[in-house]
C-alpha cells in the first residue's frame, strides 16, 4: 500500500525510543487553525510544545512530523479506561481543517483516503484494537471537539479501522428525541465506562457540565446527527449495541 508522504520533523518528542509493545492506540485530531500552512508551523516550532506524528494535508498528502516510535506531544490531559496521559502509549494523527472554531467543514475525499491507508499501516504494524481507535474528544470530552461530527467513523469502521453500532436507521430515527428515565440514564454512563470513557473529569469540572461535555462527545463520534448533551432514547440502544458488539471492552 503506497502511502505519498513527505518529511518536515518537529523538535517537539521525547528523545527516548518507546518499546514497539506500548503504542496500543491511534488517536485522531483536527488541526483547528484558519490556514494549514499556520498549522505546521505550530506543530514544528519548538515554543508551541505540541507536534503530532502525522498531518493529513488538505491534498491528501500525509506529512511525517515525529517518528512513530517516538512520543510526540498531541494528547495532552487525557484519561480512557485507567489509563492517564495517552501520549506515550498512542500515535496521533493530525488532519487539516479549521474545526469549530473557524467554519468547521467535511474533510475532503483525499483526505479520508489518505486517514484509512495510515490507519490500516498502523493498525497492522502495531497490532492495534479497533476499540483503540480513538478520537481527541474521546479521551479529553471536557477540553476537545475533535475531530469531531464531521469525521468519517463509520466509513472508516466498515473498512475495519475503529468501531461502530449495527443499528438501522429507521431504528435510530424512530428513538431520537425519545425521553429515558433514570434507571436508563444510568445504564447509559454504565456503558460509556464500559466502552472506555471517563466518568469524571480530569481536569475537575464541575461534575454536571462535564457529562454534558461527555455526552456530546459520545454522540460526536456515534450519533453524528444531532450534538444536544441531551440522552435519549437512541443514545441508550447505540450503546447498547456497542457493548454487544464488542464483548472484550
């Protein structure tokens, strides 16, 4: 599989070479700045203290910032299931594109199959889980968007890079908007924690926005529709159906 790449390295990494056994998660990242070119220089100047393993150009080409056997700098404050700070045991991959802040957009064609073809590298290279496969607002809901509702999860899923549900779309439809109770509400968080989501915040919200902050990201990534922070009825039975899916969470 022939990936079209080219070289422009951060100083932003840690200098010492991880075990090839502790990269276990590819985590998914929009860059969030008005211009690519203003972008690269951020994840490649030393004073930023970010970087990334991978960008994703606009044109599809995938751009190599830090090797991949090093750590580099894109996780920041993060948590899923027990584990805290994911950068040294994740590859992050940045793709290009303005984020919410500055008219967020589709990603383009060239750029998903550019994100499928590193994914698949990847995955196979460092014998990667699907339920690894992450995004930024998976593992920091509280602080991050990204990549966000415009993200291709379930394309990418079909072609066996993450995960996704099994439900129909006539099932889904018919329970959006559809009040839980309680009990449901509970089972709900139950499962998020199940499928690897933190519960609580890392960086001590407050605990009631943070759920709130939760549930968007959950249906950021599986109820791209309608982002409302609200729980209902369709939310429930998609992560139902995740847990069913995928009994080795």
């Amino acid at each position: 599989m022939a990936l079209k790449t080219q070289l422009n390295y951060s100083p932003n990494f840690n200098p010492v070479k991880r075990n090839k056994k502790e990269i276990k998660f590819i985590i998914f990242h929009y860059t969030g700045m008005k211009k690519e070119s203003a972008s690269i220089k951020r994840l490649t100047e030393i004073q930023s203290e970010v970087s990334t393993h991978f960008l994703i150009k606009n044109n599809g080409v995938i751009m190599i910032l830090v090797p991949d056997l090093y750590t580099a700098w894109h996780a920041g404050k993060s948590l899923w299931k027990n584990q805290k700070y994911l950068n040294q045991n994740s590859i992050g991959i940045e793709i290009s594109n303005p984020g919410h802040q500055f008219k967020y957009k589709k990603f383009s064609k060239k750029q998903i199959v550019s994100i499928l073809k590193l994914s698949k590298f990847l995955i196979k290279k460092y014998k990667i889980h699907p339920k690894n496969i992450l995004g930024h607002s998976d593992i920091s809901p509280e602080r991050k968007k990204d990549p966000g509702e415009k993200f291709p999860w379930k394309y990418l899923a079909q072609n066996k890079v993450g995960i996704w549900h099994s439900l129909s779309d006539q099932v889904l439809k018919k329970n959006r908007g559809i009040k839980i109770n309680k009990i449901d509400k509970k089972q709900f968080f139950n499962n998020l924690v199940k499928i690897g989501y933190s519960k609580k915040s890392f960086n001590h919200f407050d605990e009631g926005k943070y759920l709130i902050f939760l549930v968007k990201a959950f249906q950021r990534r599986y109820r791209q529709e309608l982002i409302s922070g609200k729980i209902d009825k369709e939310c429930l039975l998609i992560s139902k159906n995740l847990i069913n899916k995928n009994k080795k969470f």
